[in-house]
C-alpha cells in the first residue's frame, strides 16, 4: 500500500468513526427525550404499585434474555425504580 492509498484508507476510516460517534450522540439525545416523555406519564399514572411490578418483571426478562448488556441496564432500571416509587408501595 502507498502512502496515497494509505491516506484515502485513513481518512475513509476517519469519516467512519465520525459517522458512528455522531449516531451515538443522537442515539442518547433519543433516549434522553423518550425517558423525559415516560417520566411524564408515570408520574401522572394512577396504579405506580401495578406498573412498578410490571416493570420488575419485564426487566428481568430483558436482562435473561440479553446478559451482556445486564450490567449496564442495572443503574437505569434504578433510576426507573425510584421514579415508579419503589420503596413507597402500600405494605
């Protein structure tokens, strides 16, 4: 390879990586605006104690199904859990 090959390769890889960073940053721009959008209707929801357990049990499920990705779920179901009211539900 020369080193002009070698230059278009780098700057194809370049543009690349580029293009993937820039999906990410939206990715989470995403993911920030739907969480604000379903804290808006939890917050205004009627049963928290029935989605609460519903919510439990669907994210067991997710983390059985998808293992590699459980540990990186764990702080956001947290998050989730709190603002569904964990640790407030009627004894």
């Amino acid at each position: 390879m020369d080193d002009k090959e070698f230059k278009e390769t780098l700057e194809v890889h370049t543009q690349s990586i580029q293009g993937l960073m820039d999906n990410q940053v939206l990715l989470a721009a995403q993911v920030q605006v739907l969480q604000a959008a379903l804290a808006t209707v939890l917050l205004h929801h009627g049963d928290r104690p029935a989605l609460l357990r519903t919510f439990k049990g669907y994210m067991k499920i997710s983390k059985e199904s998808t293992p590699q990705l459980a540990k990186y779920m764990d702080s956001l179901e947290g998050g989730m859990l709190a603002l569904l009211g964990q640790g407030t539900e009627p004894t």
